[in-house]
C-alpha cells in the first residue's frame, strides 16, 4: 500500500504504535483523569447525523482566507509545542505537511528558531503564547512573532493558574490570569490579529469582542487546563449565537476526521484544529504523514459537503445536522 493511501483510521493507528515505540502510551495513558471532556466531545459528536441532498449534488470548494491567508481548508494544527520524544526538526517537518495541504499552523511553547523553522517552510503561522506572570516576556513573544512574519497572535487564557498534570497544578510560578485591562492594552499594542484561545463561555466571548480580539477559539485544551470544563462542542453553539456575526470562531479539542470538521463548520466555526492528530501523523510519516492527514480530512469534509447540497463553507450550517441522542449510549 502506498503511504498516500493510508486513510485516517490507518494514519491514527500507525501514529499510536510509532509513538509506543518512543515509550508514549496514547492508548492507555497515565493521565485519564484529565480528558473526560474530550470523551464527551466524542460521544456528542457521534450523537449528530446528517440530513443528505442526494439529488443534483453541487460542486464543492473548501477554499477560505483566514488572517489574510489563502487555504484549501478549513483544517489547521492547533497549538502544539515539541515534546520530549520528538525530533529536532518536528515542528518543521509538521509545518512543512500543513503547508503541502494548504493549512495554517498554530505554535506554542517554543524558540525563536522552532518558531523560524515553520515559517520558513511556507506555512501561515499563528503564534499562541502562554499568559506569563512575568509580562514583559509575553511582549517580548509578541515582538519576536510580529518580526519574523506570523499572520496572527494570540493567547491561551486557559492557562491561568498553572497547567492541569494528572491531578496536580503545576507552572503557577510561571502562569498567572491575565486581566482585562491587561490583555486590551496587549491586543492594542500588537500590529498582528490577535487571537484569544480557551474560550468556553459567552461571557467570555464577548469579552474578546469588547477587547478587540480579531478572533477567538472555542477549546478546552483536551481538559489539561480545567477539569471538567464543558466540551468544546457544547460550547459552541451558545457562543456562535452570541458573537459569531462579530468575529471568525476557530475551534479545537476532541475532532479527529472531516464530518467532524461538517459539524464544528455547521454549529458555528469557521475552522477546525488538530493537535494530537497531527502529532500522530508526524509519528505516523513525517510531513508526508501530516499533509496526508489533512488531505484525506478535507477529502472527507469535500464528499459530506456535496452529499448535503454545500457549494462551499458558508453554505453549511445547523440545519443539516440530526441529534439522535441515543447514538451516544
């Protein structure tokens, strides 16, 4: 078989066994206590059916500009950092796939030279910082990203008090929440759109808008932040209806394929990420893994799109979508 071949289930399947290899369990991990969110992201996902148009099928474009950048989907990584067990050159080779698929990719913790090393490939990036207690270092990371060419900011708000291991909070000395006041004059101050990330609430939501947020992402950080925080597909909905006519919704934790890119789309987003999914891909084949991935999502999310009667993105939404709540028993 072709490595181009591989579907989805394949990529996520070689990806697992790879990383075991490297000693990373995905499958049983140590830390279960922190993703129930995610599993309950699933289970609502898998509870929406659609409502097909069989008859005279239109021709579909998943095209979008997002933060000036022309893609081909509405897929993108979500903010990934380089973990231990990866390589020196992951981040690019990672960025190096999400450029082949015409994405966009969004980085976290990390150098100036990992930063480098995806912009170079070609990708548009997004740099995510982290809310740093000390704030001068959280300008110094919007100066470096402005600089060397990012199409976006942002920040993860979620990560207020520390980062969620297990069952212990740990960083507190390096995080701390950031205030209203502080991130206006933050978002005032950068020439880049700025992106606010971990939004569950449309208090929060609004909030961005007020502040001046160029766009914001509905995500629970896989419940690594706040156990317990409410699905980000649960969220979304509320949060659409609130402010979505006000600013691009991106949102991320807990999707894996293109019907589940249909449904985010259909409820709200303008675009979905992937973070352990193109972890897995990296693990599974390298760029050629990560730009297959993607591929084969938005494969995916071109045939749902034409068996609904959707020309392109904007013509999806929640009328399409069937709750069969017993699905999720």
């Amino acid at each position: 078989m072709n490595k181009e071949s591989l579907t989805i289930s394949q990529i996520y399947a070689k990806g697992k066994e790879n990383l075991k290899k490297m000693g990373v369990d995905l499958v049983n991990p140590p830390w279960p206590r922190i993703v129930p969110s995610v599993k309950v992201n699933r289970k609502y996902l898998d509870s929406l059916f659609f409502q097909p148009k069989f008859l005279n099928p239109p021709n579909v474009d998943t095209n979008l500009t997002v933060f000036g950048a022309k893609l081909r989907t509405p897929v993108f990584c979500s903010a990934i950092s380089k973990l231990p067990y990866m390589s020196e050159t992951a981040i690019a080779d990672i960025a190096k796939g999400i450029a082949s698929a015409g994405a966009f990719i969004m980085l976290g913790i990390g150098s100036s030279a990992e930063l480098q090393s995806a912009i170079d490939t070609g990708a548009p990036v997004v740099k995510i910082v982290k809310p740093y207690r000390r704030t001068e270092l959280i300008y110094e990371k919007i100066r470096d990203a402005e600089n060397r060419g990012c199409v976006a900011v942002g920040m993860d708000i979620d990560h207020f008090y520390g980062v969620l291991v297990v069952d212990k909070i740990v960083r507190t000395e390096l995080f701390s929440p950031q205030h209203t006041s502080e991130l206006k004059q933050l978002i005032s101050q950068t020439k880049l759109p700025f992106i606010i990330k971990g939004v569950l609430s449309t208090s929060d939501a609004e909030k961005a808008v007020e502040l001046g947020a160029s766009a914001i992402v509905v995500s629970n950080h896989g419940s690594g932040a706040f156990a317990f925080s409410i699905p980000s597909m649960i969220a979304l909905p509320k949060i659409a209806e609130s402010v979505g006519n006000k600013l691009p919704l991106l949102v991320d934790t807990g999707f894996e394929t293109g019907n589940d890119v249909f449904k985010a789309l259909a409820f709200g987003a303008k675009a979905t990420g992937f973070a352990t999914s193109m972890l897995l891909a990296w693990a599974a084949d390298g760029s050629r893994g990560v730009g297959n991935l993607i591929n084969q999502i938005t494969a995916e999310l071109h045939r749902t799109m034409g068996a609904t009667g959707c020309p392109n993105l904007s013509a999806i939404n929640s009328s399409m979508i069937i709750e069969i709540p017993l699905a999720r028993e």
